[in-house]
C-alpha cells in the first residue's frame, strides 16, 4: 500500500443516504441540521419530478400544435382569397 493509497483509505467514507443526517454530520463535525433530509434520489421524488416533466412537455407541445395549426389555417384561407381574386379577375 502506497502513501496515497494510505491517504485515500483514511478520507474514504461510505455512507447509506437513508440513514440521514447523522452520518454525515458525525463525519465532517458539524450538528445535525433541523431540515429533513432531502430524499431527491427515492422512487417518489422521480416519480413526482417525471409527472411534472411530462405534464410541462404536454401543454409546450399543446401550445406548439395549436400555434402551427393557427398559422396553417391562416396561410391557407390567404392563399384561399388570393386564388378567388386571382380569378375574379
């Protein structure tokens, strides 16, 4: 075992991020915070976050949709007049 290998072993900490603040915070010597621990990383926070994503994309998509089926619609009853006054002529 070399040096680093000695200085890497001692600053090396595994820790089970369920268990919360307490590990961490015996580690580094400071007291245990009065916030819940964040749990970003569980099944309901990504489930959550994933719901969110989708329902934002949907009404972007739905606004997108809408826009080019407005402007498809406007350009189609102005090509519309143009023919008619075309042949009206």
């Amino acid at each position: 075992m070399t040096g680093d290998d000695l200085i890497l072993a001692t600053l090396t900490y595994y820790l089970e991020l369920s268990e919360g603040w307490e590990p961490i915070c015996r580690i580094i010597g400071k007291p245990i915070p009065k916030e819940p621990f964040p749990k970003a990383n569980d099944a309901e926070a990504i489930d959550a976050l994933a719901g969110k994503i989708l329902i934002e994309a949907g009404w972007r998509w739905g606004v997108v949709i809408v826009l080019m089926g407005a402007l498809s619609y406007g350009l189609s009853c102005a090509l519309f007049r143009r023919q008619v006054l075309i042949a009206a002529k």
